[in-house]
C-alpha cells in the first residue's frame, strides 16, 4: 500500500476486521463467505486479491466476489495465486484462476514460497524452539520476497493493458536450502536456528497443535512436501526481467528483518 499511496494512487484496504487495518488508509469490510459486504469493491477501479489461508472453498467465496466486482465497475484484478496453480487442482487457487482464464482484465502472480513465510508461517518455531520445521527433506526453494511483488504488482497497476491476461512465475534470483536458510537467519540475529525436516503426519500434527484448521494444514502440508520433489527450486527470470534489477536475496531479507526473530 505504501509503494502505491507514494506515487498518488488512492487505495482501500478492504478486510474482515476494518479496525485492525493500519498504513493510514481508508478500509471496509470484507468477507469472502459474506456476500453481502461485497459492495466493498464500489467506486472501485482495480483489485488486489489474495486468498485468506483460512479459505479452501474459493469456487463459494472468491470467485462469487470477483463476479459481483465486475459487477460493479471493477476493471482490473490482479490474483496473487501460487507456483503451478495452473495444473494443480489440489491448491485452492486453481478454481480461481480457471474462473478468470477466459475472460480479461486479469493478472495473475504465482510466487513461489515467501521469504515472509520466516516471519509468519515459521516465526513461532524459530523464536520458542530455536528451528525451522517443514517436511521439506532436502529440497532447495527459490524463495521471493514479498516486497519484490508488490513493487511489480505497483508497475502493473500503473500499465495495465501491457499485462492483460498475463501469468507470471515470480522466484527469487537463488535456490537454497532450508539448512542455508537457517544459516542466514543465525548470522543476521546471532543466536543458533537449525533446520528440522519433519514428517508428513509430524508436520499436520504440529500445525493442528498450533491451532490451524485442517483444511489449512493440509495445503500448508502438501505444498510443502513438494518441495522434496524440487518443485520450489527453479529459478525464473520473470520477476527480475519486469523489475529490471535482481530479486532481494534471502540473506538481504534477514538482515532487514532480523527484528521480527529476536527474543521480548
């Protein structure tokens, strides 16, 4: 949001809880099980949607909201979907992008997995148990910061038409591993991660213990032991050929980070 109120581009942060929304924006709320909040999108010219992690069943929830968007003037929507989602029906973003598939005024991004994910999906493990635990056994992953997206997604706002119907893989410009990983995030906040590889059932065990519902452990599991297979470790030149200047480095992203990992 900072990136488009920079260059004057007015924005409306629209989420279930308008009151928790920050950056100094004006916000609505939004619902995707709730219909009748999609009059959020009104006197509203380009969208950025992503997919709760709470939500699996995006064919009764995203893809009636996009519907009632155009509906209402929408002219743009810019999907952040996920590597592969094209051909793989298990993501719930696949319903999605097929919905938009045959008609216009869409860009899809699929990142592969997120730098952030060290500060969100992983942050818990590294400050209370000092490791990061993924059933990703050796894999190498290409990992993409998420500020490199939304500059991208900016410039796409800002020429829409040279991005219609338009997907876009987005990697960062190195394949590590969750080991190296770990090791980056030592030097930047100075105190010993390790990397744990976990099992299948260890993993959705772990997760459901944390409090997630299974739906979403179950696709945080099964995106995640792909990456055994090497489906996150091919490098793109996508995202820096449209950037025009290397994507941040994992290394770069702890450092500027270091503060969300160290011990209160």
């Amino acid at each position: 949001m900072r990136a488009l109120l920079a260059r004057g581009i007015k924005v409306r942060a629209a989420t279930r809880a308008p009151s928790t929304a920050n950056e100094g924006v004006a916000t609505v709320r939004l619902d995707f099980a709730d219909p009748t909040t999609f009059d959020a999108a009104d006197g509203v010219r380009a969208v950025f949607l992503v997919r709760p992690p709470a939500i699996s069943d995006t064919k009764h929830t995203l893809v009636p909201f996009i519907d009632e968007a155009r509906r209402r003037g929408v002219e743009q929507v810019v999907f952040l979907s996920v590597a592969g989602a094209a051909h793989n029906i298990f993501v719930p973003h696949h319903a999605v992008e097929r919905h938009l598939a045959p008609t216009s005024g869409w860009t899809i991004l699929r990142p592969g997995f997120f730098a952030q994910n060290l500060e969100d999906a992983y942050r818990r493990d590294i400050i209370e148990d000092g490791r990061i635990y993924v059933p990703a056994g050796r894999g190498r992953v290409a990992f993409v910061d998420v500020r490199d997206i939304a500059d991208l997604a900016v410039m796409i706002f800002g020429s829409s038409t040279s991005h219609d119907r338009m997907a876009y893989t987005l990697t960062g410009s190195e394949a590590i591993s969750f080991t190296e990983t770990a090791a980056h995030l030592s030097e930047s906040i100075g105190r010993s991660i390790r990397y744990e590889p976990a099992s299948i059932l260890g993993y959705i065990t772990h997760l459901r213990g944390r409090g997630a519902p299974w739906a979403q452990a179950g696709v945080q599991t099964v995106l995640h032991a792909g990456l055994r297979f090497g489906q996150a470790e091919r490098v793109d030149p996508t995202l820096a050929r449209l950037l025009g200047r290397p994507p941040r480095t994992m290394r770069q992203y702890t450092q500027d980070r270091r503060e969300v990992w160290l011990r209160r």
